[in-house]
C-alpha cells in the first residue's frame, strides 16, 4: 500500500513539473514558426504520456513482464528526466521570484507603464534568458547521465601509501587491495565485470579486503558469479563482511519475523562467501602473520549511524579478541560507523575500510575541488580522511544500484600500501 501511494505522488509531482517546465518552453519557442512550435510540443507531451504511461504500470503491474536489462534503463531514463525537470524549474523559479517582486514594486508604487504590461497572469513577462539557462541547464544533465550509462565497468584502480608509526617491521610494504559494493543483482555484462576481477588480480595484493554488499537483495543474485569471483586469491587470504543488502529487504507482519527473514539472508551471503573462499568476518576477527609479526582484521555485520539501515555488527565482541595485536584493521560496511563508534570507543583501530555510498555514483573530484550530493548526507562519502593517528578509507563501490551507470565517480578498485 505505501509502494503504490508513493508511486502515485511520484506520478502527481511529476506531471506538475512538466507542467511547469512547458511554460517556459513556449516562452523560448515564442518566436518559432507555427509549424515548428506544434513539432516541439507534441515531442514534449509525447515523451510525457510515455513516462506517466510506466509510471502507472508499475503502480498496477510492477512491469515484470518487461527485460530486466530494458526496464532498468526505462527507469533510468525516466528518473534522469525527472531530476532534468526539477534542476530546470529551480531557475524557472528564480525567475518566477523576479516576477512577483517586480510585479509587487509595481503595485506598491503605484506604477503602470509599458514595462510591466504582459500577457501573462503577474503582469510581467517571463525572462527568456532563464528560461533557456534553466532547459539548457537541464538537457545538460540528463545529457550526462546518458553519458554515465557507459562509465559503469569503467574500473578505476586507486593507489595510497598510508603511514602508521606502530606497523610491525614486516608488514611495511604490505599491499591491501580493498573492493566494496559489488552488487552483483545489477550485473548485466559477465565479460566487463571478469576485466575487473582480472584487474583486481593485476595489483599482487597481500591481501583481499571486501566490505560488504554483495547482492542487492536476494542471494541467488550472485549464481552466475560464484566462479568468476571465486578466482579472487592472495597470499594472506581474502576476507569479507556484511552490508546493509545483504541481510535483503523482507516484508514480514511482525519485527521478529522480519529480523529471521534477514538473518537467514546474511546466512546465504555468508554461505556464498565461503564457496568462492572468502572467510566472512561477522563479528569476529582474524590475524595475519608475516615473518613473526602479526596484525589484526576485524570485521563486524552492518553498523549504521542512521536508523534506516539494519545494524547487527557488535564491535565489542569482535574486537575482544584482537586488542592485543598492536595494530589492527577494522572491515565495517557503512562510514558512518566510524565516528558513531570507532573514534570515539576504540581509539587504537589504526585503520577502517568502509563502502556503501557509492560516492552516489555522481559526483566532481578535482585535485582542487570534490563534491557529490551524496556529502549532504555522509560525512566520510569517498576516499581517505583521518583524525589523529586513525585512517578511514571509503571505496567508491566495485559494482552500481538504481543509476546503471557513472558520472564523476568510477567503479573503484583501491590499492592501499602499508609503509
């Protein structure tokens, strides 16, 4: 019921906004030939009808019947369009703004003259500048998510020296390579997702570090890609931990019917981890020993510092064990974890390795400047940050959800050294 009624204010919000959109499109075609201006609008409301036509399929039908590859770039398209529409009207509104304060200095004034003389409902005429700012402004993102869709299996390998005065001798030049975000329930090309793991294998990792999210909400996502990710292998090992799909989305009656629903899915993730040899770190930790000295990973299941995500990790019980190993890597899915609990209760984590945000999949990173919307809701949203002597590092993500594409943000393979 809430899926339908969320669809349906979609639906209603969207028609609104091509509404809106379209009086600024008869503003900018004002001048065109008659003939020209009928082509344009029937173009416009055409596209629109066809969008509010799947809109309301998936109120009624949930488009099953469609490909799942065909109905993941409808909606994509559909979504690009939406967010177009809304980044035009905030200038169209900017320019309404202009009207109506116009249009009031005039009423107050007292004035009536030639300049404020419109056919429009204020009395002062839309400006024509904005008009096309605002739809240039918006063909020109919904141009570049377009664009993104080729970006996905764009694997980017990142490269970082960190530095910890307490590493043991023999773990200086230890390579960690960390992927996070697979996702593989999005997956809809086997042969650019093996150039990944080819390229993972490519870095000579010390040692494999995956932090969850594997599936995006059913296990059996992953069948056709047991074999592939099973030739994932390193010296020391390759480690896993849960994220915050991986324990599924059920909808039950009750809260524990919920909670069993979720541990049997993480049970199934885990079960996979296992046939492609990854050991799952739930909670629990595991040394590395390397020429006598030895370091700690430690792992725990999904913490999130927002309530809307399920949190089963218990830090404590993980770390319990390993608190006597001098330096010590933590696995934990969502970044927000690390200021919730890590550097404020366990002081002597050195180093965290976090995923989930995805950098939105959307974003600018320059030497000089990095911005993604996804920054207004997470505080660590990509890369390294530190505080004191403690290292987070959040990866951009191996796989993509929802957007089937990139734009800024590249699927990300990180290499970290220990020196």
């Amino acid at each position: 019921m809430r899926r339908v009624l969320g669809s349906w204010v979609f639906f209603l919000v969207f028609i609104l906004i091509d509404i809106y959109v379209f009086q600024a499109l008869r503003v900018v075609a004002e001048g065109w030939q008659p003939r020209a201006r009928w082509w344009l609008y029937l173009v416009y409301w055409t596209i629109t009808l066809l969008s509010v036509g799947f809109i309301l399929s998936i109120v009624f039908t949930g488009v099953t019947g469609l490909h799942r590859l065909f109905r993941t770039y409808l909606f994509a398209v559909l979504i690009g369009l939406f967010l177009a529409k809304i980044t035009a009207g905030f200038f169209f509104l900017a320019d309404d703004l202009r009207r109506v304060l116009q249009w009031s200095a005039s009423f107050f004034i007292g004035k009536r003259n030639s300049e404020f003389v419109s056919a429009s409902s204020s009395g002062v005429p839309r400006s024509v500048f904005l008009s096309w700012v605002g739809l240039i402004t918006g063909g020109g993102l919904f141009g570049t998510l377009l664009y993104g869709f080729g970006n996905k299996y764009r694997y980017e390998v990142r490269n970082h020296k960190l530095h910890f005065p307490n590493l043991p001798e023999a773990f200086r030049g230890f390579r960690v390579v960390h992927i996070s975000d697979i996702h593989s329930g999005s997956f809809t090309d086997i042969n650019s997702v093996k150039k990944g793991v080819e390229l993972i294998m490519q870095q000579k990792a010390d040692v494999i570090l995956f932090t969850g999210d594997l599936v995006n909400q059913s296990a059996d996502e992953m069948d056709p890609y047991i074999e592939l990710f099973s030739g994932l292998a390193a010296p020391h090992g390759v480690y896993a931990t849960l994220g915050n799909h991986d324990y599924g989305f059920p909808l039950a009656d009750t809260e524990g019917e919920r909670l069993r629903m979720q541990r049997e899915m993480a049970a199934q993730v885990e079960s996979i981890h296992r046939r492609m040899g990854w050991e799952t770190l739930s909670n629990r930790h595991a040394s590395l020993e390397r020429n006598g000295d030895k370091i700690a990973l430690i792992g725990v299941e999904n913490i999130s510092g927002r309530a809307n995500f399920p949190s089963f990790g218990k830090l404590s019980e993980a770390y319990s064990a390993a608190a006597s190993l001098s330096f010590k890597i933590l696995l934990s899915h969502d970044p927000s974890h690390w200021n919730k609990e890590v550097t404020e209760k366990y002081k002597d984590i050195d180093l965290t390795l976090s995923g989930h945000t995805h950098g939105m999949q959307f974003g600018v990173e320059l030497p000089w400047f990095r911005w993604s919307p996804v920054k207004y809701i997470y505080k660590q949203w990509a890369g390294h940050y530190r505080e004191g002597n403690q290292h987070l590092y959040v990866n951009r993500g191996f796989g993509f959800i929802g957007y089937p594409g990139r734009v800024g943000i590249l699927p990300e393979i990180t290499v970290i050294e220990l020196v």
